[in-house]
C-alpha cells in the first residue's frame, strides 16, 4: 500500500470511502490553489441516494477555515480537522486533495466538488466504483493513468487526475452535498 495503513484508515473514514483516489505526492500544490470557500464557513453534509435525493439519516456539520495556504475542515462529533487543498479545474469544477491535518508529508485522497450557488455536490472517487464505470464505459484505466493497488486508485499526476475527475463528472453521480449554513 502506498499510504501507511493508519493514514489510508483515518482519510477514508473523513471521505466515507472503501477504496479511494490517492497519490503520494501532493498533486495539488500551493501556488496552483484555488480558495472558493470562505474561510469559517458551514456546511451540513447530506448523503445523496443514486437518484440525487438526500438521503434519510441526518447530517453531518463541517466546518471549513483557512490556514496559510490549506484548509483546514472538521466533520462529525468528533472534530478532527483535515487539511486540504482545491484547484478548478473547469468552470465550477473542483479538484480536492484531503489527509489529516496533523500527519507531515506529501500525498492524499480525492474528490471531485462542483459548486452549486452555496453548496457544493461531491463525488467522492470510489475506486471500485470508477473501475466499474470505466469498464461500462470500455475506457481502460491506463487512459487515465490510474493503477489500482490494495483497491485504492493511484494517480501519480495532476493531469492524470483531472482526465479522471472529468470522466466522473461525466458519467457518475455525486455521492453527497454540501449546503451551506
């Protein structure tokens, strides 16, 4: 596994995810940054079924600020902050690159974010869910640059995410969404 095993844990529990989109390298750095979210601001975070409606159990609090150039958000009852990065990458199209805020070093898990007036819909880049839909879609994972390893997604770089979060956004269904408070 290329993320330590603690690490990979922790991230995915953040993200929700059984398998996810990393690097472990920071494909998203400073000077490339995008800052869309004002700094303090809230969220509730809504699950969406596959048709797009939120779904029945309640939602989760997130709390959104800036530190230097990171974010920093904390989900759930247990106020872990993650630190994060975002990069447009089309109009209202974002790229974002999450690990816990208190591990040193490069890499990260991704999603996809799209901007919706206030809100934000999330796809969250569930590695056995885009290997299905590119085999759906007869488009093999080298054309994305994407090697699976220990059902994680391994991207190595930022173009070769972007190709993926596109395919995504084209072809999947955002996962859950961000409303402002």
């Amino acid at each position: 596994m290329h993320l330590p095993p603690f690490r990979t844990a922790a991230l995915a529990v953040l993200l929700l995810l059984p398998g996810c989109f990393t690097s472990d390298t920071d494909l998203i750095a400073a000077v490339d940054a995008d800052y869309p979210v004002a700094d303090g601001a809230r969220f509730a975070l809504h699950r969406l079924d596959d048709d797009g409606n939120r779904a029945g159990d309640a939602p989760d609090t997130v709390t959104v600020t800036r530190d230097g150039d990171w974010y920093l958000m904390t989900t759930g009852a247990d106020g872990k902050p993650f630190r994060g990065r975002m990069d447009e990458i089309a109009p209202g199209l974002h790229a974002v690159m999450a690990r816990e805020a208190d591990v040193a070093g490069p890499g990260g898990l991704y999603v996809l974010l799209e901007r919706a007036g206030a809100d934000w819909k999330r796809w969250s880049m569930i590695c056995p869910d885009f290997v299905a839909l590119a085999e759906a879609r007869g488009v093999a994972l080298t054309e994305f640059g994407v090697t699976v390893a220990n059902s994680d997604c391994m991207v190595t770089d930022f173009a070769s995410l972007k190709k993926a979060l596109m395919f995504a956004h084209a072809f999947g269904k955002p996962d859950a969404v961000y409303v402002a408070e």
